[in-house]
C-alpha cells in the first residue's frame, strides 16, 4: 500500500521529550502579549475585535507551541499557518494604529506582529515539527479555510454588531478604495496570491534556515537507534 509523502514524514519523526527553554519563552512571551491585548480590547469594550486573522493566528501559535508534538494535530495547523501568515506581513506593512491610543498599545501590537513571523522561525529551526513538502492542495486547503472564516465568521459578526472587523464593511485606507464596491472580490483576488507567498518566502526561511540538533532520547540512546528524519 503506497503511502503519502507527508505520512512517510509523520512516521520517520520522533520530537524530543521536552519543550526547550527558547520555546516555553517564546510560548510565555506570546501568551503575555495576546493576554494584554484581551485586557486592552475589553478595557475599550471592543472585545470582538479578538476574531481579526491576527489576534486568531496568535492563538494558533499558542496551541501549536503548547501541544503535544507526538499528535498531529500542531503540525497540521503549523503547515496551514505557513500559508496564511502573510496577513502578519501586511499588518506590518501598513499598520492601522488610528485607534491604539492605550498606553502600550502600539507597542504591544508590534510586539504581538513580530511574534507571528518569528515564532514561525524558530518553530522550523527547533526540528520539533514536521514541516510538509509544498503542496497546492494544502495551499488551496489553507486558503479555503481562511476564507470560509472571512466569510462566514466575521461577516457574519460584522454585519450583526455593525463593526467593520478586517475591513468587510468598508476598505482601509489605500488601494482598495479606488475599487469602490467591488474591493472585497478584489481583496480575496489578492488573498488568494498571497497565499502562494508560501512558495517563495517561507520556503527560503525552511530551505536554507540550519536545523538544531537534537540529543538523542534515552529509548533512541538504549536501542542505538539515534536517526532522525531532518524536516
């Protein structure tokens, strides 16, 4: 029975038993900076804006760093979240700060941002997660669910509360307002391209990042069996 290259990846990976000490910080860093921005969102009474792709990708990270690396499930959505960081990027490229006039809001934004893209990073480097061979299906998986998301959460919630989460009621300031009405198939024209950055940009970051070396386990010291699939 012939087998999927992403399970022959799954079978030929054993994580190391323990979180290392930059991972658990990393972890208790990130944690921090999405509970501060809880307290600034709810302090402002602006507690639906947790559902914005970015405050949500946080929460990814969080769960992936915090699971178990003996279930598949953190590698799953590590893999997706490859797909879908580029939001992060743009956030970074043109931050909408108008409302963050909070004391250390603007600071915590940056901080939370840089977060999504170096946590990523580390994750690779750490060889502590099975990173999957590109793959148009898993792109085209990842965009759909981000945009089942788009369409079904947050409009949903944008047109009850009448607030305009990731800009679904009105553009944001720039380009897409040249559009006029037409700016969202526009938006996720430009979603779906995005997506491919995953070919370019982080397939750079996996391809030419060094791998850490991990000490063997004592099973793998016991048994001599000491080799490791280096993803």
């Amino acid at each position: 029975m012939l087998s999927s290259p992403i399970s022959n990846l799954f079978a030929a990976y054993v994580p190391p038993a323990k979180k290392s000490k930059i991972e658990i910080s990393v972890l208790v860093i990130l944690t921090a900076s999405l509970s501060i921005t809880v307290y600034q969102k709810w302090t402002r009474g602006g507690l639906l804006y947790l559902l914005q792709p970015c405050h949500m990708s946080a929460m990814l990270l969080i769960s992936i760093l915090a699971g178990p690396k003996d279930k598949k499930w953190p590698h799953l959505l590590l893999n997706i979240y490859f797909h879908i960081m580029w939001g992060t990027m743009l956030a970074l490229l043109s931050p909408d700060l108008r409302d963050y006039n909070r004391f250390f809001e603007v600071e915590n934004f940056f901080i939370e941002h840089y977060l999504l893209l170096l946590a990523p990073v580390y994750m690779i480097w750490s060889n502590r997660y099975v990173i999957w061979p590109l793959s148009m299906d898993v792109a085209l998986m990842s965009f759909s669910l981000f945009a089942l998301y788009h369409s079904f959460v947050l409009s949903a919630m944008a047109l009850i509360k009448g607030q305009n989460l990731n800009y679904l009621l009105m553009p944001p300031p720039g380009p897409l307002q040249a559009f006029g009405k037409w700016y969202r198939p526009v938006m996720y024209l430009f979603c779906v391209l995005l997506t491919m950055t995953r070919y370019i940009l982080v397939e750079v970051v996996i391809q030419l990042l060094p791998r850490r070396k991990i000490v063997p386990s004592v099973r793998e010291a016991e048994t001599g069996d000491t080799k490791r699939k280096i993803l």
